[in-house]
C-alpha cells in the first residue's frame, strides 16, 4: 500500500496546541457550524482535536466539516476552529491510514 505524501497545514501542531489553550469554552464556534448535526462539547472536541482516541460523534462532526470557516468570525478570541478542525480531520486521516 502506498504511503500517502505529508500535508502542509496552515498551522503546526505547536500552534493548534496554543489556539486549543486559548479556547475560553463559549460554543459560539459550535452554534454557528452548519455541519454539527448531533450534540458535542466544545471540551471534548479540543481534547480529542490533539490527543487521545476520537470518539465517535466527534469523528462523525469532523467528517462532515467542509472548511466553510462559519466558526472563525464568532469567536470572541480571535481562534481559528478551521484550522483546528483541519488538524483533527489529519489526526482521523491518520489513524485509518495505520488500520
């Protein structure tokens, strides 16, 4: 099986760690994503954006992100969920590509 090439994301992983830090836990991301069908917290979605297994209903949310950036302009502190949803779909990428 052929080894998919890296990806070159818009932040490093140092950078997604400071914007997941800086998250003060409002939601307004999550209240204003288009693609969010089912129930998550904003916790569990910064916990598992990183580290850890991915939970079902967060994998089932990242699938259906399509990067329309509806969740940057209503974040009080300026982060980028994009860029963060970015990394977490290259973190489930990942483990399928491992089996």
């Amino acid at each position: 099986m052929l080894k998919p090439k890296p990806v070159l994301l818009h932040k490093t992983g140092p950078q997604i760690m400071q914007e997941l830090q800086a998250c003060i836990g409002c939601n307004e991301c999550l209240l204003a994503c288009p693609a969010l069908a089912e129930p998550i917290t904003i916790d569990r979605l910064n916990h598992e954006t990183l580290s850890g297994s991915i939970s079902t209903p967060i994998a089932r949310f990242a699938r259906s992100c399509y990067q329309c950036g509806a969740c940057v302009a209503p974040c009080p502190v300026g982060l980028h969920r994009d860029a963060m949803m970015m990394w977490l779909k290259m973190r489930l990428l990942h483990t399928v590509w491992e089996g």
